[in-house]
C-alpha cells in the first residue's frame, strides 16, 4: 500500500510498517500521537533477585514460571517474559553465554521523503 493508505490504516488504530523494516521498526498511534518504535536487543540486566523471582512464561507453553525453572527452556532456544512485560522478552544467547533482552523502544524517527512515496507499506498483524 501506499503512504497515504498506511496512514488511514494508522489512524484507524493499526500498526504499519514497510515491508524492508518488517521486524525491527513500527508505527502506531497512541492517544492522537504517532509513536515510532525500534527493535532493541541488548545484554539483559539482573541482580539475584532474578534467581527466584516468578510469574516468568515461556512463548507457546501454558502456566507461570519461577526464573529457575525457566533455564532448561532458555537453554532449548525458547524465549521467556514475564506477564506484566509488553513486547519484550529474553533469550540465550550460546556465542556470549548470556542472557539477551529483546525489546521495542520508542524510536526519535524523522522518516525521509523516500518513505512518503514508497508503496511497500504494510499492516502489522498482532
């Protein structure tokens, strides 16, 4: 779709992006204001506490979790959140031996005048 289309889509409460940023960049609209947001991974921060905190959950298996029980999943590739978070989770991460925290944040976006007439605009499924 073209520019104009993505922005009715977005103003009628869908997320867009365009097909080359499927995955790391988004827009959506948020109290009348459009809000940009960008794929984030970084070194996970935790102190001990993490090691028996709990209501963790793994993508695809039912239940809440304690931090400890989640290791094997983690170690299997699985990804892991806990229920309050929104859009973000963590992973292991073999090469580094540590855990990655993937996220969105919001993006200080100023799009080039090639995005307004691009026509690879697309509606995000959630």
């Amino acid at each position: 779709m073209n520019f104009k289309e993505a922005m009715e889509a977005l103003k009628s409460g869908s997320k867009v992006t365009r097909k080359s940023w499927i995955g790391s960049v988004y827009f959506e609209m948020k109290e009348n204001e459009i809000k940009g947001f960008n794929k984030v991974t970084e070194y996970f921060q935790y102190d001990e506490s993490i090691m028996i905190s709990d209501k963790w959950k793994i993508e695809g298996i039912e239940g809440n979790f304690y931090f400890y029980e989640i290791i094997d999943f983690l170690s299997e590739g699985k990804n892991a959140y806990l229920e309050t978070w929104d859009q973000m989770f963590i992973s292991y991460e073999r090469s580094s031996q540590n855990i990655i925290l993937h996220s969105m944040k919001k993006l200080n976006y100023q799009p080039s005048f090639e995005s307004f007439t691009s026509t690879d605009w697309i509606i995000i499924n959630d």
